[in-house]
C-alpha cells in the first residue's frame, strides 16, 4: 500500500484517530475544569476521580442494576453530579474567600479519598466493560470501530452544546458575568450561590459523563483518573485558564499532535504536551486563548 | 406626605474587624432622591452595600416598602426592587454592551423599554455591539444606569455616578437622573460633589464616621456651604 511522507496510511490515520479519541477526553475535561476554575475560582483536583467515578457507576449499573451502556450515559453523568452538588454545598462553599490553594487540596484530598474507596472495593487492576457498539468500517485508508467513532462524535456535540450555552444564551450570559464579578450579578435578583453550585455540580457532570464514554474504550480501574488528570492540567494550561473555547480546541489539537508525536517519533510521545506547556508559559503565560489578568 | 420606601434604623456594618457603619439612621420617601453627602471612608458605599445585602457582616434594621431586609440575600433584595448602581459601574467587559444591557432580568413591570432607553442615552446605541470594556468611563455609566431601568427596580442606589467623568457627560447624568425623578422613581444617591447634589435632590443627610451627622434640604444647602465644605473636606 502506498506510504503518506514514509509511513503507511493505517498506521498514521489509526494514529490521528487514537489522537483524537484521547484528544476527546481532554477537551471534555478541561471544558469541565475551565467552566468550574472560571466561577468558583477553584482548580478541582478531583475531576479526575469525578471522571473514574463516572466509568465506575456505569459499571456498577450494568453489572448490578442490568442498566445498559445507553441508559447509564444519562444516569452516571446524573448520580456523579449529584455528589457534586454536596462536595460545593458542604465543602467548597466554605473556602470562596480564601486562596486558590484551599480548593486545590481540598479537592486533591477529596480525589485520593475517592481512588483509595474504589481501589479497596475493586481492586487496581481494572475491569472490563463491554462494548454497545461492536464492528466498525473499512473506510479503505483505515479500519473505523463504530465505538471510537461515536467517541469523537458525542464529545464534539458535548463540548459545542456547553460552548453554545456559555456563549450564546441568557445563561450563559449569567455565567460569564458571574465570573468578573458575581456580587454585581446577584444584585440584579440572580441566586449567584444556586449557580455557582449548579455550575460545579455540571463540570463534575462532564467528568462523569467522559467517564461513562470512556468506560467500554479503556479498562474501568481506579487509577484511569489519575493518569490522564495531569495531562489535562497541562492542556487547560496551555489553552488558558476560564476559556471555553480555548479547553476545546486545545483538547482536541493536542490529542492529534499526541497522536502524531507517535507515529514520527515515538519516544517523545509521552513528554510532547509537556513540551508544549513549556513553550507556552514561557511565550503566553496566560494561555493560548486565556486573557491576561 | 409620600410614605416611606425605605427607612434605615440604627444599621452597623464591618468589614472583618473593621467596624465602618456605627449606627446609621435615615429615611427615603416614596420619589424621593436622597443623598448621602460625605468624604472618601465615611461610609456612603458601605451603606448602600448594605442596603443591597453586599456587606455580609451588618446588624441593624433596613426597612423596604414595609419589609425588614437586614438577613436578605442580595438577590432576593434585588427582586422586591432594589437596584444598585456601584462606584465602578460593574460594567462585564465578556459582555457586550447589549448584552449588559439585558442581563440584568425584568424583575417588575414599570421598567423602561429598550426605545426609551435609547431616547435617554442615544450613544449607547451606537456602541451596542462593542465589548462593554471598550466604553468611556461615561459611556460606562450611562450603560449602568440603562441597565437597572429596565428591571422596574422602584429604589435606585447610585453610588457617586459623576465621579471622573467630564462635565459635559455629567450634564447628561443629571439629566438622566432628573428623567427618573419625572419618571416617579425613588433614588438614594452618593455623592461627595454637593454643588451637583443640590440641583437634583430634595434631601442630604451628612454622613462622616459612618453616622448621620446633619440633614438639609437642597434650598437649604446655600445657606451651609461653608460647613458642607468643612464636612466634605473641599
């Protein structure tokens, strides 16, 4: 088969799709951070447990409750915000005032709490979920799973949706304005305490929900959190901190540059978005798309 | 005479340790525009955080249309009709200048249409897509005000709206100020320019050290100019 700047076709678009798919899960995670760290001001060190969480009820519904993969894309993202909504109206609320810091270790603390029950109850070494939608296509350059497809497919739908609310509509009109300046926003007669909840309680949500889609793709195990976490830190790094827009197309740009550092040099696979955090902070500090405080 | 919209008894306020309002006693009736007369930190801005339920720390009584205020949260104030106008204006520059306009949701009937609007501040319309950052201090104060009218708010608070802004963008608050005063809105007003105060208020209490320290009527302003000088520190 003819070869695209040396290499075959299947290896390098069977890399861009993997690029993709892990670019997927940036951009929903990050989106979550960035709306959460844009209202609340805190860098919710849990979104990855929030995210293994999500992976973990959708098995536990399947598993225990026979609740299919369709029914616990609705009802894991719901259950896990639900928890959300205690950890802001219990814990979170109670460090608005205070530095950045607070937040972060609270929510650090929370994540490790959250790993060590579930790696007590189930063990480190993951378990399987099957897939809802077998097969795939040939597309003749490459092999397509219809699972990865629908991967990259409800991810970009997710991200547009939230992107849209955000910037497009009353709400989010509410929510942007909230994050200059909230007490300004709660003069004009809006529960800005009920939306800050609420808003935690979403970005958890999306956590939650890219666990639920993550579940059949990689092995549901306690630590899946934790390992993709840092280097969504580093994406919302480079995109910018607040920035909706930028948490997507970050997301999703430095998943294909993952994929392709793969195929072209495989060692720096591992390293490149770090590489480019680097690069950023030294020329943007403030982020690709985030705006300079 | 008009009954009394809102009546502040006693009112203390803090911030931290800081305690700023010690025991402030005042009344604004019904159309009234009001002003609280006072130097840099003695307490206007506080007291009207307070009356909007911004100061967390605050004790007292503050009394709107009969219904005690002092434990509200801001934004349930805001919906019997309260509305405030702050110092900096709180202009969002994510927004943009229609956007502003309309985030503030209609609380009450009575509020001004986006027509009347543009009859009273025809340069807010020209900039109506711009980020609101990219207004003149003017500019952006014309868009707070704007802002607030159209929620049917019937208390007004307008924290010192002349501040910085050159004289002729101050002509157009007064006249702006005097529209909802013809409009039969009520207005707590902070100002430390009391030559600019007396030619839109009836009243002035004298504030300094977070109390009430005097009242006069506007025509009674010529006559303690002198002493309004000494109070304001002019």
């Amino acid at each position: 088969m003819m070869e695209l700047i040396g290499i075959p076709p299947q290896a390098l678009f069977g890399q861009l799709m993997l690029g993709l798919i892990n670019g997927s899960f940036y951009a929903m995670l990050s989106l979550g951070l960035a709306v959460i760290f844009g209202l609340l001001n805190v860098i919710n060190f849990a979104h990855g447990a929030q995210y293994m969480l999500g992976a973990f009820v959708a098995w536990m519904l399947l598993n225990w409750l026979g609740i299919p993969y369709w029914g616990a894309l609705v009802i894991a993202p719901i259950l896990v915000a639900a928890t959300g909504l205690v950890i802001e109206r219990v814990f979170l609320r109670r460090l608005h005032d205070l530095d950045h810091l607070y937040g972060l270790l609270l929510t650090f603390g929370l994540a490790l709490i959250f790993e060590g029950v579930m790696r007590s109850q189930f063990g480190a070494a993951g378990m399987p979920y099957g897939n809802p939608l077998p097969g795939g296509v040939n597309l003749g350059f490459m092999y397509l799973p219809w699972y990865r497809g629908w991967i990259i497919v409800a991810s970009l739908a997710i991200c547009l949706a939230t992107w849209f609310v955000i910037e497009r509509t009353k709400l989010g009109a509410y929510l942007r304005a909230a994050t200059e300046r909230p007490e300004i926003v709660q003069s004009f007669g809006i529960d800005v305490p009920r939306m800050i909840t609420l808003t935690y309680a979403f970005g958890v949500g999306l956590a939650a929900l890219a666990g639920v889609l993550a579940a059949p793709a990689y092995q549901v195990s306690p630590n899946m959190g934790s390992n993709l976490i840092i280097v969504v830190f580093a994406v919302v790094v480079i995109g910018g901190m607040g920035s909706i827009m930028g948490a997507i197309v970050t997301g999703f740009g430095l998943g294909v540059i993952e994929g392709l550092t793969k195929v072209f040099y495989p060692e720096a696979s591992n390293t490149v978005i770090f590489v480019i955090m680097a690069l950023v902070l030294m020329v943007r500090p403030a982020g690709l798309f985030g705006a300079a405080k | 005479m008009p009954e009394t919209l809102l009546k502040v008894s006693d009112l203390h306020g803090w911030y931290g340790e800081s305690h700023i309002l010690h025991g402030m006693n005042f009344e604004v009736r019904k159309g009234e525009l009001v002003t609280l007369l006072g130097r840099n930190g003695a307490g206007k801005t506080t007291t009207l955080k307070a009356i909007m339920g911004l100061l967390r720390q605050r004790k007292g009584s503050v009394a709107f249309d009969g219904t005690e205020t002092i434990s509200m949260a801001p934004h349930k104030i805001a919906r019997l009709g309260v509305a405030l106008c702050p110092e900096e204006r709180g202009i969002f520059s994510a927004l943009t200048v229609r956007e502003n306009l309309h985030l503030p949701p209609v609380l009450r009937e009575g509020g001004m249409t986006e027509a009347e609007i543009d009859t009273l501040f025809p340069r807010l319309k020209e900039r109506w897509g711009n980020s609101g950052a990219k207004l003149s201090g003017g500019e952006q104060q014309m868009l707070a005000i704007a802002r607030i009218l159209r929620t049917g708010a019937t208390l007004v608070l307008l924290d010192e709206p002349t501040e910085g802004l050159a004289p002729v963008i101050v002509q157009q608050i007064r006249d702006a100020l005097l529209e909802l005063k013809r409009r039969g809105l009520t207005v707590l007003l902070v100002e430390q320019n009391f030559r600019f105060a007396s030619t839109v208020a009836d009243r002035h209490y004298v504030v300094e050290h977070g109390q009430v320290v005097d009242h006069m009527t506007s025509d009674e302003i010529a006559a303690n100019t002198e002493r309004l000088e000494a109070f304001l520190g002019v």
